[in-house]
C-alpha cells in the first residue's frame, strides 16, 4: 500500500533528520521504536506529506505523493505528537469543523461519521463538553476521532501514549488495535511496552536511519541464548554487553548479551525486544562515540 524509498531529509541548520530510509508498509500496525531525536517526527510529518523530502519517493498504491501529496493526504489522518485545540468549543463542533475541513461537505454522511469516531473511541457521552477541559487520556482520544474522520486508510501515531495514566494507556491500546485490523497504522513511540503489546511488525529507528526492521517477534527471537541477567562484581567478561541495569527486591540486577554464562550468578533468560533495542542503542552508541 505505502512505499517509502530511500528518504533523506536534512534540515536548513545542518542537521540531517533522515537517512535513506526504506520501508514497505501494508495494512496492520508498525511500531516505529527510537529514542528522542532518532528521527521519528520528522519521519512522520514526511509520510503525512506535512513536509517534502530532500530526496526520495513515497508511493502510495503505486502513485507518487512526493510529485502529488493530495494522492495520499486524502486516504490519511494524522495525530501529531502535540496539538492544541480551540477553547469554548465542544466536542461535536470541533469534530463537525475539521471533518468540514477535511472535505466532508454531505451533511447526513459528515453526522454518521462524526457519531461512529465518537463512538468508536468512547466520547459519545462527552460530545457536549469542550475538548480544551479533557483529561490527557480523552485528549489522545479526541485526537484519535479527528484523524478517523474521512475514513482514511493510513493512519499515523506520532506518541500516542505519551504522558498518559496505566489505565487510559490501555484504553488507547485496544483502541489503536481495533483500528489496525483494517488500515495501516504508523506508531511511533519510544516506549518499547507499546511496540510490545500492539505491533506485529516494528522497525528501530537511531540517528536518522532504519537499524532493523522485521516482524516485531523476529527482532528478538534470533537473540535466544545469549541473554543473561544475574549480579556482578568487578567487571564484564570480554565481549558481553551490558544491556541494563534495574533493581529486583531491593537488590541491583543487570541484562547481559553474551555469548557465554558471563557469571557464576548469571541465568539465562528469554530475550525480549527491549533487549533488542537496547543492544542496538549500545552497539550505535559506540560507533558514533
Ligand atoms: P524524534 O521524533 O525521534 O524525537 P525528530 O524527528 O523530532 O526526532 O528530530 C530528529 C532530529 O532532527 C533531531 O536532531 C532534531 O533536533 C532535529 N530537528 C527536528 N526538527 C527540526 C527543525 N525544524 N530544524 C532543525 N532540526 C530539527
């Protein structure tokens, strides 16, 4: 459905966002995974044709949206990481304004669509009140409906979750999830727990570029064996990673990639993709160090 090839984006300042970034995309959820500044946004306001890449082509069913972004930006919606909403305006008139935005000029159609998001994402009793007094949870929500208006086929995610409570996180899960079944969802997030629950495929994205992509099981299953988690004193054997480090009962405990047992205290454990990531975190971090 969504073709991305080698995008490159670099901003005015010098700073080069993306790097030749390839990926195809078809109906269902990718997770976007990086840390803060890896590029994810720019990646994001890229595919939602918000801003042209430097270099590159995005195909959507086989048609440019670099030469032609109205190809793609009508099948679309789009929650950005942050926006903002006008006060002493409901709900339903919010929805009701962007929807008239965003084209849907038959009245009866435009009502049935805005009455299905509200349901869909569990504002319908809240339709009367003014987004700008949401918790952050209906807030996401909110943002959610908007983007469903105009029954787009593409959807983009940039942070959904962020900053939101454990309950309403997985409220929002079961939401991102139902939609995925029939559109391409586009997660980004830097929070793995997310990638984890939701996506079936997931690229990690580090200093502009795709590091790995893959189904989300297979980016971590080929690390079998080699994760370890115990306690150490003194140093790491030669050539075991140090993944992380946390506490359990009270007592520090770390996360190794080894190839061997690096410790008497050491157990091997069932590898996970926070482990992926952080050894992709590790291994970039040494090469740009
Ligand atoms: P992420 O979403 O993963 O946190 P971003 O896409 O926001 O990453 O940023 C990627 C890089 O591009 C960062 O180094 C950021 O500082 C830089 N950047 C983002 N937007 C701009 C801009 N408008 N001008 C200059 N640099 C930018």
């Amino acid at each position: 459905m969504l073709q991305l090839i080698n995008i490159n984006k670099t901003f005015p300042d010098g700073t080069q966002a993306l790097r030749d970034i390839s990926l195809r995309l078809d109906t269902g959820m990718l997770g976007l995974l990086g840390p803060n500044g890896a590029g994810k946004s720019t990646l994001m306001r890229t595919i939602a044709t918000l801003q042209a890449p430097d270099s590159g082509e995005i195909l959507f069913d086989g048609r440019s949206a670099v030469r032609d972004p109205r190809v793609l930006r009508s099948r679309l919606g789009y929650l950005p990481q942050s926006f903002g909403v006008y006060p002493y305006i409901s709900c339903y008139a919010l929805l009701e304004h962007l929807a008239i935005l965003k084209g849907l000029n038959d009245k009866s159609n435009r009502r049935r669509q805005i009455e299905k998001v509200l349901s869909l994402t569990g504002l319908g009793d809240h339709a009367a009140r003014h987004p700008s007094n949401f918790s952050g949870g209906m807030l996401q929500r909110f943002g959610i409906a908007q983007a469903l208006l105009g029954n787009p086929q593409v959807l983009i995610f940039d942070e959904p979750t962020s900053g939101l409570d454990p309950a309403e996180r997985l409220r929002l899960h079961q939401l991102l999830y139902e939609i995925a079944k029939t559109c391409l969802v586009l997660l980004s997030t830097h929070i793995v727990d997310d990638i984890e629950h939701l996506s079936r495929h997931t690229a990690i994205m580090l200093g502009g570029q795709i590091i790995v992509s893959g189904t989300t099981r297979s980016l971590f299953s080929d690390l079998k064996g080699g994760v370890w988690q115990g306690s150490f004193e003194g140093s790491l054997p030669y050539g075991a990673i140090l993944l992380g480090q946390c506490l359990q009962y009270g007592k520090p405990v770390v996360r190794v990639f080894s190839e061997f047992r690096p410790g008497a205290n050491f157990e091997s454990v069932s590898p996970s993709l926070q482990d992926r990531y952080f050894l992709c975190l590790r291994k970039y971090t040494e090469e740009v160090v």
